[in-house]
C-alpha cells in the first residue's frame, strides 16, 4: 500500500464561467486500482472536475495527468484509456443494446467481446431491447458497459445511482465492487454518503468549487473525533447554549435541528433530558446514530448533503 | 472506417424505426403532387361539351359528325331529340349545340355556292367565353368539310411549333420541384432538428468522449441520409410514374448528381441552423423561416419568371430554384449535366460556403 501508483494526478485546476469559480485550484492524485469518490452537494464542482478530466470541458488554469497524458495536450490518447458515463446521457433509444454496444465499441481501436459485456452487466435479457424500454437500472447499465467497452483501465462514473431504486442502486454498487477486484481504478462522484462508504476506498469531499477534506471514509469520520451523534429538534424556538451540555464536543446546527456530537452518549443524552425538563421544553424526533460521513460534511461546512 | 459504417447503419435503423416520421416525410409530398397535380395536372384542359342532333342522317351529315369529333378538345355526344338537348344547354350541362336539319345532305351535294347551308349552333350566352371557343372549334369543322367540297387548295399554312418541342403539362413542371422540395426540407430541417435535440440530450457529448473523429460522425450523416433521400426521391418519381406518366427523359446519373448536390448544399445548411439554435425548439421555426420563402419563391410550384422583378435577383441566388430548375431541365427537357454547369457550380458554391460556415458554427454540446 506504501507505493501506490498515482494513475491520475489533477494540478490546480480552475474553471470560471462568467464570474462564477466553479473549481477553484483543485489538487489532488487518484491510485492506481482504487474507487475514489468525489463527494458533494450539487453545485460543489464534482461534475465539472470530472468532465474536466475526460476532455469535455477545457480547464481555464492548471491540468491533470491522466493515464499518463496530459489532458490538455494528448487528449486523444487520454480517452482511450478512459471510459465514461456521462449523467444524464440520453442514448439512441431506437437502437437495441447490442448494436450500441458495438456501435460504441466501434469508435475504438479495439474492444471486449460484446457477448460477454452484455453478461457481465447483466442485461443478457434485454440484449435485443430497444433502448427506449430499458428501466433507469438498465440504461444505467447499459451506459456502464458503453464506458467498459474499450477495456479501459479507468472508469469515470458521474451521478451512476442517482434517480434510481434501492434495489438497482445496490446491484450498480456490486458492479462497480467486481470492477475494482479486476483491477480498475474507478473514479466516481455521488451526493449519497452510504455509498461512498459502500464503495469508496478515498473519498474527495468537495464544496463550493474547493476540496476541503481528502482521507480514507473511516479516517474522514474518526477526524471527527466523535463517535456518536445525537439528533433532535425543539418544539419552540429556543436560545440555548447546547455545547455547554456534558460530553458535547461539537454541534451541528441547521435550521431547527440540532445534531450533537460525542464520545460518551449517555452522559450527553441524560444531561440534555435534564436540561429540556428543568426548562421545560419538548424534544422531538430524538434519535442517536453513530457519527458518519454526513456528518463529517455537516460539520465541515456547516451544510448537510442535500438539502431538505 | 469500421465506425463509419456502423453509424451510417444506426442512422438508417433510426431512420426505419421511426415510421411516423418516415411515413409523413413521404406522405406529404406525394399527397401534395397528386393533389396539384390532379387539380392543375392537365394545364390549359379547356374541355368542351356538344351535343349534336343529327336528323338529316345522310353520308355528309355523318362526315360532318365525324370531322367534329376529330377535335380532342371537344367531347361530342349525340342525340336525336333536341328540345332535351337544348334545355340542357340552358342549364349549362353542355357547352354547346349543333343541329344539323334535314337537307344538309341534298343541299351540299347539290354545291349551291351563292346560298351556303345554315347549319344552327346554340350557345348559351351565360358563358360566352367557353361558347366562343367552342364555335370556333365548329367553325373550323364546318370549314374543313366546306373545303373539301370543293377541293380548295391553300396557298398560306399556319404551322405551329412548341420552342421545346415537348408537349408539357404542369405536372411535369411540378414533380420534379416536389422532389427538391422534399431534397430541402428532409435535410435542411431534417439535420438542424435531428442534431441539435442529439445535442440537446446529450447524445452528442457522450460521443465527443469516446476517440470517434467528428468527420466520421457527420461524413456518416451524409451518407445515411443521401441514402434515404435516394430511395425517397425514387418513390416520389415511381408514383409520378404511375399516377401521371411522368418519365425522365435525361440521363439518370445527372438526377442522381443533382440529388447529391442538393442533399449536400441542404444538410450543410441544416447544420449551419443546429450550430446557431440554442434549442431544439427553436431550430424549428429557424429552418421553418428559411424554407418557406424558398419553397414559394424558388421555382418550386410557380416559374420563377411569375415573380415580381424586384424579387429576381433575391430568387437568383436561392439554392433551391438551381436544384429545381436542373431537375426540372433534366426530367422534362433532357439536358445533360454539363448543360447545367451554372447550376451545379452554384450548388456547389453553396455547399463549400455552407461547409466552410458550418464548421464554425458546430458545437458537440
């Protein structure tokens, strides 16, 4: 693990529309074989970076090396090593998933047996489908077999779960996992934190166009230097000093909810029962969890996830 | 090479897919040729209908009949009771009438010259114009037969000839601009819908990430689509065939060249409209403005000499009126292709130009 191999090294790249920054000088490596996850909420930048990346949108500062070349320079070569899947891509929907498949795998000098792809992203069924009757888990599918079809060594996955049921998202996850055990460095941006502790070995956490935080998920939440967090709302509008309750080593605050963190949480829960009472105020929704990615995002910015 | 050929085949399979727009691409030029072309298909068809009451029933009345029914202008019926035939003249059933009485015969065998036989023709005034061409038409029946009783010789004839020497119709004038017709509005509106909803949905961008060359993208559009517009124009031109007798008379390779000219002059622009329109919505009504003053101006249902002077020199420089005049020139009159170098060297003008400015104006997203 010491001598990890950087397959993708970004260096401080900007985008600028307008006025609006909307990667500020982000800098970070991906590993060779590893599931690195940029990690969001909408309008973070995540998107943007990783279109950067694949040569759809041309940085106004910096580059990145990508399998070795240059994005701004050798980008031809970038892209056959690379495979793509764009969020939402609309693909041609009278055409059947096998003569995509080789209509895809046609712009390459090379690709994978078809057949076996098919298989492999389970859509043997379907194999003679047009794309237009596809459910969301199969075209979501289908546009990762599109990406693998070159047989690339990285994989550039935008948004693949998001809009889909649970079920199909847990069946996209194992995809992406077997993808991994063959070998594949797979970078992927998502706004669900389940998922990029599922899935991810490092996670980029990105806001507002900057990277603020880049760890391993379980070092992400152990930085949180709390183990277990409280959650609950007040009835009333209320002023109260709720880090002064015992064992709070940080609050998270957003409109009314309140999130405590601690390390001991019986001392923290009897100490906030006891202070509702004696100031005779109603908890509600209370429950405990143990800290997680969310809330390593929450207290970082101050913002949950996603919003409402 | 292999990608291009595998686009070229997704391209056609849209294409056949997509029925309702295939079928309404064909269906309404052919609706509108057969319509016009029903309507206004025979050109100056002034038909005449006359009855004729013969009640001499000799050898010349017979052969004054028979010369009046030589004319294909007039159709003839015969009728022995002429008080129907007259009341039907009066309701405008017919055109005309002619009585021939009892002694036409005797009267003409006997070739009193000084007191020639009146032979009553009635017409309804109601409809002088029709009447009058009508009774020129007996006239000259009437003539001819007085002629020949006497064996006159003329000393002057008329003689007339058409300066194309073709006997053409409106329809032969039609087909040949419904098929640029349909040339302009499958690819100009064609490719500026098709491409910029391909760009708008992001079909498009997910190509642009894969190694495929744009070239290889849009040289396969043309081929794809020069193949559809092929088989269209084909049809257009079996049912002009059959519903018509619409023939080509010049050579099939300078119809096929011009198709390609114009396909390509066509799609060129299209791609121009799909580069300028921010949305598919609005490539509609783009391509919508550019092809409607072309269809009623370029040649395509009226001769461009029919336009106002002031239009000329606007109409000149239209790509369409060339497609349509060189098919035209080609289907009716035979000419060759190198009769119409003007008009290939400015479709070709404007597909270079189109290219040129096309090529600018793209964008993958």
């Amino acid at each position: 693990m010491e001598t990890q191999q950087e397959i993708i090294k970004v260096q401080k790249l900007v985008k600028r529309y307008g006025d609006f920054t909307a990667v500020d000088g982000s800098e970070f490596s991906v590993h060779n074989g590893e599931v690195f996850g940029l990690l969001g909420p909408n309008g973070a930048g995540k998107t943007t970076t990783l279109e950067m990346l694949v040569g759809l949108r041309k940085p106004d500062e910096g580059t990145a090396i990508v399998g070795g070349f240059d994005i701004t320079k050798e980008l031809d070569k970038v892209k056959e090593v690379i495979g793509v899947q764009l969020q939402s891509t609309t693909l041609f929907e009278l055409l059947t998933v096998d003569e995509i498949l080789h209509l895809y795998g046609s712009f390459y000098r090379e690709h994978i047996s078809i057949p076996e792809l098919i298989d492999d992203m389970l859509l043997t069924e379907k194999k003679n489908s047009r794309i237009k009757g596809l459910s969301g888990g199969q075209k979501q599918r289908l546009a990762i077999a599109l990406a693998l079809v070159h047989d690339p060594q990285i994989i550039f996955l935008d948004e693949p779960t998001t809009g889909l049921d649970p079920q199909a998202r847990r069946t996209l996850w194992d995809i992406i996992l077997r993808l991994k055990e063959r070998g594949k460095t797979v970078v992927l941006t998502t706004h669900y934190m389940d998922e990029a502790h599922v899935l991810c070995d490092r996670i980029a956490i990105m806001d507002q166009g900057k990277l603020i935080a880049l760890d391993t998920p379980s070092e992400l939440v152990r930085n949180l230097q709390s183990d277990s967090a409280v959650e609950f709302k007040f009835n009333d509008e209320v002023d109260l000093a709720l880090a002064e309750i015992d064992g709070v080593k940080q609050v998270g605050s957003q409109k009314d909810v309140h999130v405590l963190y601690t390390d001991d949480l019986q001392r923290t829960l009897t100490s906030l029962i006891a202070i509702a009472s004696e100031k005779q105020l109603k908890l509600v929704d209370l429950q405990t969890r143990t800290a997680t990615l969310e809330d390593v995002f929450i207290h970082m910015t101050g913002r949950r996830l996603r919003e409402g | 090479m292999r990608s291009y050929y595998l686009l070229t085949l997704a391209q056609l399979r849209i294409f056949l897919r997509n029925r309702q727009v295939l079928f309404w691409t064909l269906a309404f030029p052919i609706v509108l040729m057969v319509m016009l072309g029903s309507f206004l298909g025979n050109g100056n068809g002034v038909s005449i209908t006359a009855a004729v009451v013969d009640q001499d029933k000799s050898e010349q009345s017979k052969n004054l009949v028979k010369e009046m029914e030589k004319n294909e202008a007039v159709s003839l019926e015969k009728s022995s009771n002429e008080k129907d035939v007259l009341d039907q003249l009066k309701q405008g059933d017919l055109t005309l009438v002619i009585t021939i009485p009892k002694g036409y015969g005797e009267n003409l065998a006997a070739g009193n010259r000084a007191d020639p036989f009146k032979l009553p023709v009635y017409y309804n005034e109601t409809n002088m114009a029709m009447s009058q061409v009508g009774l020129q038409l007996v006239d000259n029946a009437v003539d001819t037969i007085s002629k020949k009783s006497v064996s006159y010789e003329p000393v002057v004839i008329t003689e007339s000839k058409g300066v194309e020497a073709l006997n053409l119709r409106y329809i032969d004038f039609l087909v040949p601009g419904i098929v640029a017709m349909m040339i302009m509005s499958n690819n100009m509106n064609g490719v500026a819908g098709q491409i910029s909803s391909w760009r708008e949905r992001g079909i498009l961008r997910r190509m642009q990430g894969t190694t495929l060359k744009a070239s290889t993208f849009i040289a396969a559009q043309i081929t794809a689509r020069f193949m559809l517009n092929g088989l269209q124009a084909m049809i257009v031109l079996a049912v002009a065939w059959a519903a018509f007798g619409i023939e080509v008379r010049g050579s099939w390779l300078t119809v096929i060249a011009f198709v390609t000219l114009g396909t390509l002059a066509f799609m060129a622009i299209g791609f121009i409209i799909a580069g300028i329109a921010k949305t598919p919505e609005s490539a509609g009504p783009i391509a919508g403005f550019l092809s409607f003053p072309m269809l009623f101006l370029g040649g395509v249902f009226f001769p461009i000499r029919d336009m106002p002077e002031f239009l000329q020199p606007f109409v000149q420089i239209l790509p369409i009126a060339h497609l349509s005049h060189a098919l035209r020139e080609t289907m009716n009159v035979g000419a060759s292709f190198l009769d119409l170098g003007m008009e290939a060297m400015i479709l070709g003008g404007w597909l270079i130009g189109a290219f040129i400015v096309a090529s600018f104006t793209f964008k993958w997203e």
